[in-house]
C-alpha cells in the first residue's frame, strides 16, 4: 500500500506566522550550548520569560516590514501567544502600524511545555535525569514528551485545533499568529496535511522571522519559512 497525504483544508487568504523576538532565556540557551555547560540560571516560569533589548529591535524591524505591506495584504485578525515574550513582540510591532488588526489571546499558541524540564537546558537536563536524556534519543524529538509536558505532536494537535476554528470564523481572512518556534513548526506540519513525515528540526526558525501561507479558498500553500530579510 502507498503512503498517501490528505492536504489541510483551512479557509484563509493568507495565514502569516511570527516567531517572537530573542528572549532571555534563548540567550541562555545558546551560552549554555556554545560553551557547554549545564546551565540552571532560569529559575522562573517559562510563560513569563521576557524579550532581551536586541529582541525589541527584532520586533521593531519587524514591525516595520509589516508596515510596509500594501492595506490589502495587511494581517486583518491577529493571533497571539499568551507569554510574556510573545505578547512583548506584538505590542512592539503593532506601534509600527498606523491601525493594529484586533488580537486574540489563546493558550492553544503557547509554547511547547517541557514539564519537569521546564526552561533546563539540554545539558542540564542530561546532568539531572540522564535516563531521560537516554529516552529522548532513543524516541526521537517528534514523539517525545517530557514528563509533565508535551511532544511537539501534542503542540500540533492543538495548534491545528486552533487553525480549523479561525478557518471557519472568519473565512477568506488574513491571519497573523505571533508565537513560538515550535508554533510555527506545528502550524507548518498542520497546513501540510495528514500523512506528511514530521520534521522538527529539519528548518530553523529565527527569532522575529516570518513564515507565510497563501490560501485559494480551501488550502493553503507555502510561499516562504523563517524569512529574517528585514532583520539584515
């Protein structure tokens, strides 16, 4: 029997997906990585992890892009992720609008809870639990769930959840979601449809970066993935 894929069926104009500017706790992460260290510095909840100053420039660029988009391709509703760092973002960007689309606050755009392992850095998480570090490996990061949280399959269920309830209150629209890099990642698998292989970690998604999708009515396609142009 063939592997078959059955396309995603969402009713929008256009679905843009923002990753949120460089937070503290990325830069945390990417110290703890360059320099190889189990790093514990985060002591504070995920939710309220807040933007770094080079992460409110990302999103005054970003804003600035957006600005520069013709009336007609402006988002026209805008989706938001309920922590700190996502709603920092958008209230930086929507500045640089001279008239904001409304937002929408739902819990469905945050970001991929790690349960026990909550903001650990991956060395860290090695040092403490090292069975677990083993299990991850063996899993692979798609269907991993951490204990206490979720695999990116979970963020997936309910990011799609999401889509197809926007989809049907307000067909024919142009959506802004403003959230985090496994978001975007789960959106992407979402649009791709059913029997479509998951691959988390097959594209980086930059901080402030845009990911878009065009809609013809009944799909969306993929027109660009973690564009940073107007980061440069």
């Amino acid at each position: 029997m063939g592997d078959g894929v059955l396309p995603g069926r969402f009713r929008l104009a256009e679905l843009v997906a923002v990753r949120h500017g460089e937070s503290v706790s990325n830069v945390v992460f990417a110290e703890a990585a360059r320099e190889g260290r189990a790093d514990e510095r985060l002591a504070y909840r995920d939710a309220a992890v807040e933007l770094t100053p080079r992460g409110v420039a990302q999103a005054e660029a970003l804003g600035a892009r957006l600005a520069g988009w013709p009336a007609q391709r402006r988002p026209e509703w805008v989706l938001c992720s309920p922590y700190t760092r996502a709603r920092q973002t958008w209230d930086v960007v929507a500045r640089g609008l001279d008239a904001p689309p409304p937002v929408v606050v739902d819990e469905r755009l945050r970001d991929r809870e790690m349960g026990v392992f909550e903001l650990l850095t991956p060395l860290a998480i090695e040092r403490r639990a090292p069975e677990e570090a083993a299990r991850r490996a063996k899993v692979g990061e798609w269907f991993y769930r951490p204990p206490g949280g979720e695999s990116f399959a979970d963020v997936t269920l309910r990011v799609r959840d999401l889509l197809r309830e926007v989809s049907e209150a307000v067909p024919g629209s142009r959506v802004l979601v403003v959230a985090h890099d496994a978001v975007v990642v789960a959106l992407a698998r979402a649009v791709a449809g059913l029997g479509v292989e998951p691959r988390p970690e097959a594209r980086p998604v930059p901080n402030a970066s845009l990911t878009r999708w065009t809609g013809d009515g009944t799909r969306l396609r993929l027109a660009e993935f973690g564009d940073a142009a107007h980061l440069a």
